[in-house]
C-alpha cells in the first residue's frame, strides 16, 4: 500500500486517538496510525470516510 505524505493532517475525532486523516487529496482521504508515520495508509473514498466521522461524533456508532 502506498504510503502517503500527511501534509494536512489532523484527527478527526480530536481526541487523540491516534488517527491521522490527509484532508488535501482531492477525492480520496487516506488514514494512518499517527504512531507509525512511516506505516501504510488505508484509503477511503472522500464521502464514505465523511460519513463515518459525522456518524462517530454523532455517537451513531
């Protein structure tokens, strides 16, 4: 898997659990363990991954 540069990264659930989100890929957000920096990166599509942080902060998950 690719490994991608996190030049805006942040964690989207600001709690600090070690989550780091790019949010400056047009279309694609890819998510690393924030303790493996050099680790892989899974890929989501840009509303799936959207959707999945809106249904966490809304405790739907």
């Amino acid at each position: 898997m690719r490994n991608f540069p996190c030049a805006t990264c942040r964690d989207p659930f600001l709690r600090g659990n070690r989550v780091e989100a790019a949010t400056d890929l047009p279309g694609n957000v890819p998510v690393r363990d924030s303790k493996d920096l050099h680790g892989p990166a899974l890929v989501f599509p840009a509303a799936g991954w959207s959707a999945f942080v809106s249904a966490v902060k809304g405790a739907a998950l």
